[in-house]
C-alpha cells in the first residue's frame, strides 16, 4: 500500500484532500494493483518562504524499475502542479521502502 505526505506552508491555499486522491488515482493509473494510498496533510504555521514538499513511498517490486519511476514521477508533478493555484517552492520525492518494512491492516 502506497503512502504519500504532504507538507506545505499554511499561507498556500490547498486542497490536501484532492490533492491525494490525485496521488492515489495517478499511482493506480501506472499500476493497477497498486492499491490504496494512505495520505497524510500537514500544513505548517511557522515557515521561511512558500512551499510545498511531496512525499510518495512504493513497496519495491521487479516492474518498478527506472523507466516506472521516471514516468510516475512526471506525471504526479504535473497532476499535482495542475492543483496549485498560487506560486510556491515545489518538492517532490518518490521513494520504494525496503524488504525490511511492514505493512498490513491491523483489526485491533
């Protein structure tokens, strides 16, 4: 299961939620079994200069090499991109967690 954070200056006028589902929806598009994406918002009152930093962490798998990676990665920045109405510093990063990484639903 995918995750994606997002990490932004409170003066930037976001849409976290549409935002991830455009992560999600994106994700799905370059792999069908991907799943869902979990996501997380956090916007930050105490900030020097407007921006916004992506975060987005894939299992490692055979078929997301080089070529998966680069073309996922162009199209979430210009999903993304597409969503911010203001000027602002962008970062995006995508990043595959190890085999030694957990994760699973767990029924409490």
């Amino acid at each position: 299961m995918p995750h994606a954070e997002l990490k932004y200056s409170s003066d930037l006028e976001i849409d976290a939620a549409a935002i991830l589902a455009t992560i999600e929806a994106v994700i799905l598009e370059h792999d069908a079994g991907a799943g869902a994406c979990k996501g997380r918002a956090y916007p930050a009152d105490q900030f020097r200069h407007s921006h916004i930093a992506v975060s987005v962490a894939l299992l490692s798998k055979p078929h997301r090499d080089e070529a998966f990676s680069r073309a996922l990665l162009a199209d979430l920045e210009s999903r993304i991109k597409a969503q911010l109405g203001q000027p602002c510093e962008f970062s995006l990063g995508l990043s595959y967690s190890t085999p030694f990484y957990v994760t699973h639903f767990h029924p409490g």
